[in-house]
C-alpha cells in the first residue's frame, strides 16, 4: 500500500496539475520504499538518490509548467509562488546531499513521510488551489472544484 495515496490528493480546476501532483505522489512512495529498502541493505545509496533525483525533476518540470501558466495569465501572488517553488527545490537538493554524505537513512525517511506530504497537501490546498482558480477562469480552463 503506498504512503500516499495518489488519487487521495485534492483535485484542481487544471487537468495537468492534477496529473503531475499523482506523479510526484507516485515518486515520493518509490524514494521512501527505496530509503526503507536501504535500510534493509536492498538497495544502495545510488538506488535512493536516483529516486529522490527523479522527484525533484518531475517537480521542477511542473513547478515550470505552473509557473507559465501563471505568468501567462498575470497571476497576482505569482511572485511568492515561485520563490515558495525554489525553496522547495533547494531543500529537497539539501536532503539528497545530506544523505549522500552519509547524513543517515532515518533523517531522509522522517522528511519524506513527514515534511514532504505535510508540505505537498498544504500546498495543494493554499497556494496551488489559487493559483489553478486564477489561472482557470483566465483561461475557461477545466475548472472542477
């Protein structure tokens, strides 16, 4: 069973965040069954940061994606989106290279079942939710919620 249900995630007025928020779920369960895989002594370090590497390329390609959109259609608060975007980026940049030193395996699983999902449910449901309505009724996109 994964630590976060993809289709649990609060759905948005835009298709494509939608689909990116499921892929990010899905990852985020590969890093964390990968950590605990670790742990285990299944899998090596590598196998962990090429996971963690593959969710944070799928979340800065839709932090780009959602960025236009919300340039495109003059979004207000696009400036504190984005630099809420870039911090996370730089964390999870933070987290990868602690562990790749050798930082330990418990502190990446605690952010990952712990900091991440707090995280990307809160962001969901604040700053994205605006963001996706603004962007939406600019566009008479797929406005679903």
């Amino acid at each position: 069973m994964p630590f976060l249900d993809p289709h649990l995630l609060p759905e948005l007025p835009l298709a494509f965040e939608n689909d990116d928020h499921q892929a990010e779920a899905r990852l985020l369960n590969e890093a964390i069954e990968a950590v605990e895989a670790y742990r285990d002594g299944r899998f090596s370090a590598e196998d962990v940061l090429q996971r963690l590497d593959a969710l944070r390329i799928l979340e800065r390609e839709h932090f780009a994606r959602e960025e236009a959109a919300m340039r495109e259609c003059g979004y207000p608060a696009y400036a504190v989106h984005r630099q809420e975007h870039e911090r996370v980026l730089a964390d999870r940049r933070a987290e990868a290279e602690r562990f790749r030193l050798g930082r330990g395996a418990g502190r990446l699983l605690t952010y990952l079942t712990e900091t991440v999902p707090v995280w990307l449910l809160g962001h969901l449901q604040t700053m994205d939710l605006h963001a996706a309505r603004f962007v939406a009724a600019s566009t008479g996109g797929d406005a679903r919620t």
